[in-house]
C-alpha cells in the first residue's frame, strides 16, 4: 500500500489503502497552549456552572437553562469557530471539536450546547447570505439568541426529505406561509430562531428557512418526558402560517435536504469527540467508587475483575480520543489546502467536511459506543447504587444512550459509511478495486514470513494493521463483485464490513499515536500509551476476524468460502500478548491517581 507523503494529500476513506505516517497525523498531546487554556476554561465553566446544579438543571427549572447558555456564550464558548466578524473567536475546527470534548462531561447541557453551536449556528455560517450573517451570527455567538434546528418529523426521521411541511408564497411575493409539525426539537423551548426545513409547493427537496420566534405562528407541545439529557429542552413544535420573509430563505431553493446532510457531517464528528470527556469522568468516578468501597475487608479495585473494567474504560477512552483529533485536524488541513487553491472560505470548510464524511461517521459511531460501554460498566462497578438515584451512573447510563441515536442511528451511519467508501470508489476519487484484487490474487499465492525489524517501534503492530486491511480489502471486494449495485439491499452484511472499517481507522489512529508519544516521551515514559494500543489492537484483531468471517459466509459458500475464511485467519493473525497484564498496569495506574490514567489540560 502507497505511503501518504504529507498531510496535504490525506484525503477521507484513504487510511484504507494506504498507509499513514505517523509524523501526518495530529495528536492532542500537540494542543497550544492557547487550545489547552480554552479547554482550562470550558472546564472550569462545567465545575461552576454545572455540575453543582444537575438536579436542578435536570428538574427543567425555569429559564435555567437558558440562562447557562447565556453565560457559555458571555465566555465565548458559544461561539469558539465562529469568525471574528461576526462576533465569534473564529478558532480551528479541531478547537471546536476539543470544546465538544470537554463539555461532553454536563450531560443536558452538552445537548443544549451542542445543537446551538453545530445545527443551530453552522447553516447559517455556511450557506448564508452577508446579511443573514451580520444579522444572526452575532447573536448566536454571544448567547444572546439561542438556536433550534427542525428537521425530524413525525412521519420522516431517517429519511428526512420525505417531510410534509410546506412552505407557500403569499400573494404579495413578500413573505412565506410555513406550515408543519416538527418533532424532537432540541433547545425549542427557549430558543430565538429555528432554522426550519419545509418544501414549496410540490418540490421534490426541502428548502431552509431562518424562522425567528417573532415571526408568529408557532406553538409548541409541553416538554418531551425523555429516558436521559432530561434538562434538555426537546419540544414538538407547530408552525401555522408562520409568516417569514422571502430574504429569510436560507440558500436556494430546494437546497435544504443538501444543507442538512452536510451540517450533520459536523455533528457527528463533533457528537463522536463529544464523548471524551465524559468518559474519562465516568473512569474518574468509578475509580474513586473502587478505592472507596469495601468488600471481604479490601477496596474492590484489588479484584481483577474490576481492574478489567477499569482498563477497558481507559483504552475504549484512548481509542475515540486518537481517532478524533486526527481527523478533525484532517479537517482542517485539507479546508486549508482548499483555500490556498483559491476556494472560498465557508465552501471550503463545506468541501472538507464532506471530503472526511466517511471519518465523521466512525467517529459518531465509536464514540457512542465506547461512551455506552463505559457508563455501563461504571453501573456495574458501582453495584447496586449504580442503579440508584443517589450516585452519579444513573444519570450519566440515561444521558449517554441518547448519542448512539441522534445525528443519525449508529445503523444510519453504518451504512452510509460504507456507501460513501464504493461511490468514492466508482467516482475514481479512491482506487479501492485494484488493492482489492491485489489481496484476491494473495489468496492463492505462498504466504511470506518474513521477519519484522523489531528494532522499528511497533513494527509487529504496524505489520498486523497492515493485514488487517487486506481482511477488509477482501471480504468488501468480494461483496462487491457478487451484489453490485444490490449492496446496499444486504444491510447486515455492510454493518459487517462498517465495523471492520471502523475498527481498522480507531487502531491505526491508536498506533500512530502512540508512535509519536514514544517518541516523545521516550520508551519508559509512554510505557502506558503503549499497553493503551497494544490492548486496543488486540481486539480489534479478534473483532475484525468475527465481522469478516460472518460477512463472508453470507454470501460465498463451498470452496471458495473455505478460501475466503483461511484468507481471514491469515490477514488476522497477530503477535501473542498477555492482556491481562497489561489491562493490569493500566488499572494500577487509574488506582494509584484514583483517575482517568493520564491528563492533557490540567
């Protein structure tokens, strides 16, 4: 597989056939100091703002929330990646995506932040008008106005376009009727402006409109009764005749279902990286459980089992965290690229998102789940006041079930993920049939076994990643090749061949990572990030082997499935370690610090 030479040519779906540099990729550990002061502050407005006032937050007390806000947005939180003349900080996107980070610990509040400052601002920031901008951004950045996205109806979740609002031009040509239900309306009881979706007359796409409250002709439901983020507003919301001036139409007309396909490649990543932190304080508290609590005379941390948990936390945390950054500084390297060429800004920003789609999409994935692992076994280590009230995992196991549903299911995203991957394919924007067929022709040849330079830093890894690939190159090749244009019909099979890409990108991310740490903190020194990967490679290996031995006995069979499972017993063989010890080490040391094992900002 061809090496990547520089960042500048990293392109999204790519880390599948080729390989990656670990000088290319970002690691948070290479934060500014400006960057690690802005997450100081996020943090120090959570342990403030928020995390003395969860009950009362989670008791929906009037105006609280929305009072939050205001404050978030007086400290410049609300607006980190808004440009600076529109009253914002006009920061990185990869500084967006540490904002997420940390606020991903507040529960409610991170909902609230997040719809406001991904689908509530960023329509506007990228498909807006000059005036649209001066008008509205401001407002939004400052917490003056808060902002609500309304997309889902009760008839079109998944399938968005396939709304009912309409939208209608008065007689006058001045303004537009807009009528329709919207449901699961995030921030809707108190917000200022909804950006909402509706079609003209009988168009085939929904067209955006910014919709202010003032407008008129819009009532809501009573708050939603939901299983978590209970502080959260969530409203259904009815627009009847809600007169909104033509200027208010947000780009072009049947634009809409592009805007909102779009805008959710920000969110999802930033859903995906807003997992972190409240990982590690789930870690955090957990282990303080386990110090604390006492069974047979001894703290339960001394019981393997626990230890288990605890380090599987850690490196499930590590994981999400690796596969974050790099690709929002991805991101971020090609906006830049695009602008160098001459690209206007906000289209460029709009191209690079769209480029890394695929990586939004395993990062939403992974980090929704690597968050519902942790909260899980955090009730577990807590026993039976996991299940109470009283202790903090109840609220943390019902806030966190919410992220592996919204800005599209996690099988949403499965699929689309792989889809993405094969039309980049049949667009001749990533060669993934020639590698295929490669792997195909390897099936039938003597295998090497030539030696691994183990003097190179995780070369045996390296060299394992490297096969894992060619399992992926051939079990999705293969499935090409028997269903064409029918994959997308054999739904289970592509959740099969998603989680094998998910699981390639988070473990190379994990590698490349802990390659740069070693280097920089030297062989002893990242003697933790190491056991990280190395626990985080291992099952990936034995995750990708079960994905790739069910996808192919779906649709291959006799022979030429017996070839195809030796195949996948080849490319996922790796060096034998001993994870017990090493899940061991990484539990000794959230012991020791009564922490998550290690800290970036503080």
């Amino acid at each position: 597989m061809e090496a990547v030479a520089n960042k500048t040519s990293i392109k999204g779906g790519e880390f599948i056939v080729k390989e990656t540099s670990a000088e290319d990729i970002f690691i948070p550990e290479e934060f500014s100091e400006e960057q690690k002061m802005m997450a100081a502050a996020a943090q120090d407005f959570l342990d403030k703002e928020i995390f003395p006032h969860v009950d009362r937050i989670d008791g929906m007390e009037e105006g609280l929330m929305s009072s939050i806000m205001s404050k978030a947005g007086e400290l410049g939180l609300l607006g980190v990646t808004v440009p600076e003349e529109y009253g914002g900080l006009g920061m990185s996107f990869n500084t967006g995506m540490l904002m997420a980070d940390i606020i991903a610990s507040s529960g409610s509040f991170s909902t609230a932040y997040g719809a406001h400052t991904g689908i509530g601002t960023l329509p506007i920031l990228f498909y807006g008008t000059e005036e649209q901008k001066q008008k509205y951004l401001p407002k939004l950045a400052t917490g003056e106005w808060k902002a609500s996205y309304c997309l889902t109806e009760p008839d079109a979740g998944s399938d968005a376009n396939s709304g009912k609002s309409k939208a209608t031009l008065t007689d006058d040509g001045k303004h537009y009727l807009i009528n329709g239900q919207k449901m699961w309306i995030s921030n809707a009881g108190f917000a200022d402006l909804f950006i909402v979706f509706a079609k003209i007359d009988d168009d085939k796409n929904l067209t955006a409109f910014l919709v202010e409250k003032s407008f008129g002709g819009i009532t809501m439901n009573d708050e939603e009764r939901k299983l978590g983020i209970k502080g959260s507003s969530t409203r259904q919301v009815f627009f009847n005749d809600s007169k909104v001036p033509v200027e208010n139409m947000l780009s072009k007309r049947e634009n809409g279902f592009k805007i909102a396909v779009n805008v959710l490649n920000a969110g999802r990543i930033k859903l995906g990286a807003g997992v972190i932190n409240g990982c590690k304080h789930v870690a955090t508290l957990a282990t303080n459980y386990a110090n604390e609590r006492k069974q047979f005379g001894v703290s339960i941390s001394s019981f393997g089992a626990i230890k288990q948990k605890l380090a599987s936390m850690a490196v499930k945390t590590y994981g999400i965290e690796s596969a974050s950054y790099r690709a929002g500084q991805n991101i971020d390297d090609y906006t830049q690229q695009l602008i160098d060429a001459g690209k206007d800004v906000n289209e460029a920003k709009l191209k690079s998102l769209e480029q890394f789609a695929v990586e939004c999409a395993i990062i939403k994935i992974h980090g929704s789940e690597a968050l519902d692992y942790t909260v899980d076994e955090g009730v577990q280590i807590y026993g039976g006041m996991g299940f109470s009230e009283e202790a903090p995992m109840a609220r943390a196991y019902r806030d966190a079930r919410i992220t592996r549903i919204y800005e599209g299911t996690n099988e949403i995203n499965r699929m689309l993920l792989v889809g993405m991957i094969f039309k980049k394919a049949m667009k001749g924007e990533m060669d993934f049939l020639t590698p295929a067929k490669e792997v195909a022709k390897e099936l039938t040849s003597v295998p090497s076994f030539g030696s691994v330079d183990k003097s190179v830093p995780l070369a045996s890894e390296k060299e394992t990643l490297k096969n894992l690939k060619k399992a992926l190159l051939m079990t999705a090749g293969k499935a090409a090749e028997v269903f064409g244009p029918k994959l997308n019909d054999e739904q289970e099979l592509l959740m099969h061949i998603a989680d094998m890409v998910i699981e390639i990108y988070v473990a190379e991310s994990v590698l490349l990572r802990t390659e740069k740490l070693m280097k920089l903190y030297g062989e002893d020194g990242s003697r933790l990030y190491q056991d990280l990967g190395r626990v985080y490679l291992y099952e990936a290996v034995r995750k990708i082997k079960n994905h790739g031995d069910e996808a192919v006995s779906s649709f291959t069979t006799g022979d030429e499935l017996k070839v195809m499972l030796m195949g996948l017993k080849r490319f996922t063989k790796s060096e034998p370690i001993n994870t017990t010890l090493l899940r061991r080490n990484i539990a000794e040391q959230m012991i020791q610090a009564n922490k998550f094992p290690y800290s970036l900002y503080q």
